[in-house]
C-alpha cells in the first residue's frame, strides 16, 4: 500500500466502522466483550443511520485489496451556542480515529484525518472540531494544528435501567 485512497464511507461500512470502534476501544483498555457484546448491535444501528445523514456526519475509510477498510476516522456536526472567540453555532466532533494493527503507521489514519478535517472546513459551517486524544494519538493532532483546551474534559454517567 503506497499510494493511499480515502474515501468517503458509505452505508455498507457501518460494520467497518464497528469493527474499527472495537479496535480503538480495546487499544485505550476497555473490555469491548466478544463478537455478539451488545454495544456492538446498538453500535451497528448507530452508525447505519449517522451514515444516512450525510449533511452531519462524515467518515472516511482507506481499503486494501485483501483486508477490506483497514482505516478509518468519523465525525459530527452538533449545534453549539455561539461565544466571543466563535460565533458559529455548530460545532464538530472527531472520533473514531482507528488502524487495523497489521497496517499501522503508514499514514492511513492521518489521511482520514485530514479528508474529515476538509470535509467540516468545506461543507459544515463548523468553527471548532473537538476530540478526545489517546496518548498514542495526540501527537498525529498536534501535527494538524489541534491545541489543548485551557478547561479539561469532565463526564458524569447516568445510570439507566
């Protein structure tokens, strides 16, 4: 593989992109279960439908010929209100940014990257793109010009029945 291709993702990847979530999900140390988990149906239907919305959301995939999408990188579109530094009112966020291991560091998640990046620049009225970065990871994200925010990340989980 020299020459990489990315391409948009299609509503036949969704498993793709399931397969590749299971990959990042499981390289930051989370139990993702076996085949048949349930987060990989709702999974399944999450990313069928997000494909079906194309206005807000995106995801770009590299193949190789043998393995199938070996690569790939999603993302959204979410309103936001607007502030002094950012008056637009959407926002975007970046996810899901995973390579199969055999095929690593050749660039291909980068490459995903940087389509997803033009694609928010050039058909979104995004004015920031945010993302949760892996240690792995951050460096490919400082590279492409993202910043640390000044206010960290945090999360409260509901529990549901």
């Amino acid at each position: 593989m020299t020459d990489i291709q990315v391409r948009r993702a299609k509503p036949d990847d969704a498993e793709s992109l399931v397969r590749l979530r299971g990959l990042m999900l499981a390289s930051m140390g989370n139990d993702i279960g076996g085949p048949d988990a349930p987060w990989r149906t709702t999974a399944l239907e999450w990313f069928s439908g997000q494909l079906r919305s194309p206005d807000t959301f995106a995801a770009y995939v590299v193949d190789d010929p043998g393995a199938g999408v070996v690569a790939g990188a999603a993302g959204n579109v979410y309103a936001h209100p607007p502030g002094p530094r950012d008056l637009t009112t959407v926002r975007g966020h970046l996810y899901n940014v995973s390579t199969e291991p055999a095929f690593r560091r050749r660039g291909l998640a980068r490459a995903c990257v940087v389509a997803l990046m033009d694609w928010f620049r050039d058909e979104t009225a995004v004015g920031q793109v945010e993302l949760h970065a892996t240690d792995d990871g951050i460096e490919l994200y400082r590279g492409l010009g993202f910043i640390e925010s000044t206010y960290p990340t945090l999360r409260f989980r509901t529990t549901r029945a």
